[in-house]
C-alpha cells in the first residue's frame, strides 16, 4: 500500500536522525574529511525539511558510510524512497551498498533481496527472476523470500509451471499457498483442454482438487475435463460438488449439466438439480431455466409454485417473471423484453475482496490479485438484515 506523502516526509526525517546518529558516533576511515561529510548531512536535513526532499536522499547517500553498522540506514533510506515511486534511486542505493567490500554475508544478502524487489517494483521481471534465483539457489536466510517473490512474478508473468516449481518448498511453511497454486494447476488445465489434451488436463484437475479440495473452480475443472471424454456420470457428480462450494456460479455450469443429462437421458435428473441450486442459490436466471425446462417438456410451473419461489429470495432480477405472471398480452412480453434487457446489462460478477467487478466470471481478480473471490454482483440479496 502507498504511503501518504507527509508520512513518508516523516520516516524520512527518522531516517535523517539515526544518520545523524551514526555520524556523530564513528570516527571516519575514508579519505574524506569530516567536514564535507557534516557539510552533506545538514544539506541533505535542510533539503528534508525544505521543498526539495528528493535532494535530501543524495545528500544523505553521499554523507553515509557503507558499513555493518550503516546499513540499516542506507536499507530504510531505499525502502521510503521505493514507495515514493522514486525506484531508480532506491536501485542505486542497493547497488552501491552491493558494491562495497565491507559487509558481511548475511548483509549482502538482505541487499540482493531488496535489489531484486526494486526491479520487481520497476518492471524489469528478467532481472529481478535472475536475481531471485541466485539468491533461491545459495539456500541462505533470503531463499524463502525469494521464493515467495519469484511466485508473485511468475503469477504476473502467468508463468503457471514455473510457479508451482518455486512453490514446492513454499508449502511445507506456508499451507495458505495451496488455494493459489491449485488455481495455477487450474490455469495449465484449462490450457490442456483448450488444446485437446484431455488426460492431461485431468491429470492436473486432480492436483489442482488435491491441493484445495474446497475451491469450487477445480471440481468445475473436472466436470469440463470428464464432459470432454464422454465421461457423463461423474460430471454430475462434479459440478453438484461445484454448486455446493460455490452456489453463486451455478449459471456458469447448467449448460453443462444439462448437457451431460441428455446424454444420458435423465431429464428427470436436470429437474432435481435446478431446484436443489435453487434452494442454495435463489438466482432469477435459475428459476427462468426450470420454466423453460418444464414448459419444453409440456409441464408449465404453476403460479403458485411460481410465486412462492420468487418470494424466498425477490430481486430486480424477477421483474420479467413477474410481469409474465400479471398478464401475457403482446405488449406486455414487449416490456418484459425490455425490462429483462435491462436486467442483463446490469448482470455480472464481482470481486467479494476488493469489489472489481466483470461481465464474466474471472478466477483471478485484476483489482487485488485474489484467487477464487468472485460471485454474482448484487444481483439479489439472501440477507434480510439491513
């Protein structure tokens, strides 16, 4: 998250202060005489408390030794500039601390690690991933987050395989990783299956169910994946497991299902279906399905039945259903046809994190980057508390 500009003014000042601190303390190795170094210090303070912060950080560059002792000051010096956005000058101050032959190794590291959030933070993907990767390969103190961050890389990167390579090591800590790289297994199905290679598809289906069996977009995955090989049993059993986990994304498998019913010859079993979603999921679309299913098969809902199902649940959404209810004379299914319109373009899904919202259904949000976080967007509300 960025700071606010006085904040950042304001850690700076801290940073000033400990510099201060510092040089006040030591007695200085290096050829330059004190007094230019006093000299930049109280230039870069004056530049800090001025209109000219950015100065400030030259002068204070300039004025601080590299050193074991300094480096904490250089390091919190880097990280406020970088959430400035000013991410050129935290790089050069992590090269320039890499640069001096006086730290220890540990140190090192921990300034390699920062450099390479720099590049991350500047775009420069191919340097912060070489970068990464040494440090991931001397298995010091910074190889986990260094892994961690080639993970964020490889997910921008939509790197998928080499995410879930760098993620092996991460899941024996981090178990909270498992929902986002069972969606990567997600992301190289559903490719698998664009290409026609559907036992590896299933293959990764499996893995991504395996790693987060409560995520509703793998049992989905396998139901696709199943459909595919003709497989028609086992996508009932899937995507009822899919509407279970996640009842608001029911529309987005009812053709499917309905599918696979016919296939088999079980209208019977796609009735059962519409009306258990229904009871998890009151979505208007749903209900228009169960009308158009019975009156295809010459069995029309009764209004009562038609009434009492609107009432669990009413939304906008009804509106056309209720409409066709009050009276079927031409002009008024010509309303209705608009009045449902209406009621499509004000459809989509949306993020429950951050509140981005699309047309479509998106298994990872663009706004916050959550995997797994959309539903329907205020399409009706199942809440009767204000």
């Amino acid at each position: 998250m960025d700071l606010p500009h006085n904040i950042l003014l304001y850690i700076l000042l801290l940073v000033a202060v400990g510099a201060g601190f510092l040089l006040g303390r030591r007695e200085r190795k290096a050829p330059r005489p004190q007094q230019a170094v006093i000299k930049d210090y109280y230039q870069g303070l004056n530049f800090l408390l001025g209109d000219r912060p950015e100065l400030g950080v030259d002068r204070f560059i300039d004025a601080m030794e590299v050193s074991d002792q300094t480096i904490d000051v250089h390091l919190a010096m880097a990280g406020v500039v970088r959430r400035r956005g000013e991410v050129d000058k935290a790089i050069r101050i992590h090269q320039n601390l890499l640069a001096s032959p006086v730290l220890n190794q540990i140190n090192k590291q921990l300034v390699e690690m920062e450099l390479a959030r720099d590049y991350h933070t500047a775009g420069l993907f191919d340097r912060a991933e070489s970068l990464l990767q040494q440090i991931a390969r001397r298995k010091g103190s910074q190889e986990l987050p260094a892994l961690e961050l080639l993970l964020d890389l490889f997910e921008q990167e939509r790197e998928w395989q080499q995410g879930i390579d760098v993620s092996t090591k991460l899941l024996k800590t981090k178990p909270e990783l498992r929902t986002r790289v069972a969606h990567f297994y997600c992301e190289l199905a559903e490719i698998s299956l664009q290409e026609g290679d559907t036992r590896k598809a299933l293959a990764l289906a499996r893995k991504a169910e395996s790693l987060a069996p409560s995520e509703a977009r793998s049992h989905w995955l396998l139901a696709k994946v199943e459909y595919a090989q003709k497989h028609y049993k086992p996508v009932l059993r899937h995507i009822t497991r899919a509407v279970e986990l996640a009842p608001e994304l029911v529309g987005q498998y009812v053709d499917v299902y309905r599918a696979a019913c016919e296939s088999m010859d079980r209208d019977d079993e796609f009735e059962r279906f519409i009306r258990q979603s229904l009871r998890l999921y009151p979505d208007p679309d749903l209900l228009q399905e169960l009308i158009s299913f019975r009156r295809k098969n010459g069995r029309e809902l009764g209004a009562d039945e038609l009434i009492a199902e609107i009432a669990r649940a009413p939304s906008f959404g009804h509106l056309p259903l209720l409409m066709e209810l009050g009276q079927r004379k031409p002009e008024a299914e010509e309303i209705r046809q608009t009045v449902a319109k209406i009621v499509n373009s004000q459809a989509g899904y949306q993020c429950g994190n951050c509140g981005f919202t699309s047309a479509q259904v998106l298994w990872h949000c663009p706004g916050c980057r959550a995997w797994g976080s959309f539903g329907a967007a205020g399409r009706f509300n199942t809440n009767s508390n204000p």
